[in-house]
C-alpha cells in the first residue's frame, strides 16, 4: 500500500477502458523492462493476459485489475492485484503479488483493506476545486498501463538492487500471508 501524490486525476464520465489496447501497452513494457532484466541474469517476465479485466468503479473512484505474469523459465505463474484509489490530490495505490491459486482469496480479503484505505474529509475525490487544487496529467488507462517510459530512466530504475529487495520482499510478504490465510481456512474446515 503506498500513496502517489500525481494530483487530480480526472473520471471523465464515460471513462472507456479498452482492454485489449491496454494488455499491448503492458505487454510492451514488460518487453522494455525484460532487457534489464537480462542485462542482470534474472528471468523474464510475460504478461499472459487479464486475471482481472480492468474495471473502474466510478461510485467509488476506484480502478481495479489484475494480470497473470509467466517467469520465463519456470512453471511458475505470478498474479499481480492492482487496486488504485482516486483522491483529490493523488491516488492510494494497493497491490497484491500471489500465485494465480490464490486469486480468491485476495478477492475476499481486498475489499476489507480498501474500507481501511480511504481518503481523509478535505482529501476526498469530491473534496477537489477546480482552479484550487492540482490537476494530474494522468489517465484512468495510465493508472493501468503505465506510461511510455522513456528506455533511459527504466533501466536504471530497474537495476536498482533496493528495488530488486523491496520486490522480493514484497512478494515474500504476499505468498506468505495468503498462504496463512489458506491455511487457517483448511484447518478451519478441517475442525468443523
């Protein structure tokens, strides 16, 4: 769970999600990010496809989608749960990292984090003023996609080795905690 202080991003009312154009746009820039990735001998990533389509929920300002991703040169397949809350000044951005298996479980454990996350009085999307506050240069299928990074600052962002720990971790933290709540639910299963 982290915060980004991008400003207003704008929900145009018919906000047109085009899920094939932005599985390329992510496809595309899992490629640019695998060139470093080979650069420093840790496995390629592939975008698969959607786990998740895409969906923006405009009641409450919130976009929420998730990829299955292939570690070449393994068996094994990662999901990656994205959430991003839309506030006045910028967006709460949560993300899981599991095994697809436990695409479930996230789903029933996610909508108790978001009623945690949530925007102070004043920081609300509702609370933003035109001509007051910042707008953000940033699109609902950004938030999803990304933006065209340019190749110059992604490798170096990409072999950061406290980028590489943190990822790590996170990914660590994600198995392990889903992996305690599939646990608890066997073993509850198991004494009823």
């Amino acid at each position: 769970i982290s915060y980004s202080d991008i400003g207003y991003v704008a929900d145009d009312k018919d906000i047109e999600l085009d899920h094939a154009e932005l599985l390329e746009t992510l496809k595309a820039n899992m490629q640019v990010s695998n060139e470093t990735r080979i650069a420093n001998g840790v496995n390629t990533l592939t975008v698969k496809g959607w786990a998740l389509v895409p969906y923006f929920d405009a009641y409450k300002k919130a976009v929420y989608w998730a990829n299955e991703i292939e570690v070449n040169g393994t068996d094994e397949k990662i999901l990656n749960y994205n959430l991003r809350l839309l506030g006045k000044s910028g967006v709460i951005k949560i993300s899981a990292v599991a095994t697809m298996d436990q695409l479930p479980a996230i789903k029933q454990v996610l909508p108790l984090i978001i009623t945690q996350a949530r925007f102070e009085t004043g920081e609300k999307y509702a609370d933003f003023v035109s001509g007051k506050d910042q707008k953000s240069n940033w699109t609902v299928n950004e938030l999803v996609a990304g933006r065209g990074m340019s190749n110059r600052f992604l490798p170096a962002f990409l072999s950061s080795w406290k980028l590489w720990l943190a990822l790590a971790c996170l990914a660590f933290a994600g198995y392990a905690g889903f992996s305690i709540l599939k646990t608890n639910k066997l073993s509850m299963a198991t004494v009823q």
